[in-house]
C-alpha cells in the first residue's frame, strides 16, 4: 500500500534535514579528497599546457545560471590568451571554488569579474566580486580547513573551498592571494612566469 507523506509534517521536515546533512557530508568528503590529492602532488604526471581561457569559459558557463539566479552581473575580462603548465581539472576546480565563494557572498545586483592576464611576475587567474570581502586580518585564516567567518554561518558550506584552492595552488608552485576589491574580494592565483614559459614551449 502507497502511504503519502505530509509534505508540511515533522516527519518530512526530519527526513529533508537528513538528506541536506548526508549532501553536506558527501561535500565535505569529496573536498578532503580533492585536497588530499593535490597535496600529495601524485597528479604532477597529469600536468600539460593548460588554456585559462577555455578554462573560464567552461567554468564561467556552468555558473551563470546561478548568477542570474540571484540577479548578479557574471563577465569575463577581455584578455590576451595565457597558458601555464598544471593539471586542468584541479585548477578548473579551484575556479569553481572562487566563483562559487563569489556567487554565495556577493548581494543582488552586483558583479562578479573573472579575469587571466599576463603580469611580470607570470600569469593570474583572479576572480574579483563586489560583496563583503574579507578583513585582511582574517585572510590567513580562512585560507585554513573548516575555518568560516562568522558572517557565513548561516549560508551553506563546508569551509574547505579557499583549503582547496590554496592546495591547487602550492601544487602548482602559484601563489594564492586574497586582497581588497573596493568593495568586494579579489582572489587571484598567481602562476611563475617560469612556468608560463615553459607551458607555452610545450606542444
């Protein structure tokens, strides 16, 4: 016999706060493992010459919905093509994060800037918004595991993202820095330019 359940009862309200709990734990697993293997520097193998624009475009593509969603204005800054040598699905991720930090904490109405440029000091990746930002006394921290500020506790998180992206980053030789955007954040991954060079030789 097919029994209905109410969706308004306690008994659905309790079976939807423990699917929403096993999702967040699933999060929290597959982020632990994503940082476990760009720690352990066992993809090195994997790494090629990397386009950080099809790199964007992919990533930028998949969250512009969820942009629109919440009324914020996503582009990506013109640019000359930059490639540097890494493993594309780690730094495809560590995009991701970034601009899903940006999406979750910029308010209605404001923009988002993703952006790859050559610099002297090699290529960055940077994804710039126009939300609360981050007191730069903070900025070490957050970049540790599990560490959320207390304006994000109520939004949904595993506090691993910037752990992730800061992992990607030591992978890859790069630097990872959190600064000021007047307002807002800009996060920027900044590639050697020794190994912009060298992804540029590779075939």
């Amino acid at each position: 016999m097919l029994v209905r359940i109410d969706p308004d009862s306690e008994q659905c309200r309790e079976i939807e706060a423990a699917v929403g709990e096993t999702d967040r734990l699933i999060a929290t697993f597959n982020a632990l493992l994503l940082i476990a293997e760009a720690e352990s520097g066992a993809v090195r193998e994997a790494m090629a010459s990397v386009d950080l624009a099809h790199v964007i475009e992919g990533v930028a593509e998949l969250y512009e919905p969820l942009a629109e969603e919440k009324s914020l204005t996503l582009e990506i800054a013109p640019g000359r093509a930059a490639s540097i040598r890494g493993n594309v699905r780690l730094i495809s991720q560590a995009l991701a994060n970034l601009l899903d930090n940006a999406i979750k904490y910029t308010p209605a109405g404001g923009r988002i800037t993703i952006a790859a440029e050559d610099r002297p000091a090699g290529v960055a990746l940077s994804v710039a918004d126009t939300g609360p930002g981050i007191p730069a006394d903070e900025r070490a921290r957050v970049l540790e595991r599990f560490v959320r500020l207390e304006e994000s506790r109520n939004s949904p998180g595993t506090g691993l993202g910037l752990s992730l992206v800061a992992a990607v980053a030591r992978l890859h030789d790069a630097r990872l820095e959190l600064a000021d955007n007047a307002p807002g954040l800009k996060a920027t991954l900044l590639f050697a330019a020794e190994k912009h060079a060298a992804a540029r030789k590779a075939p």
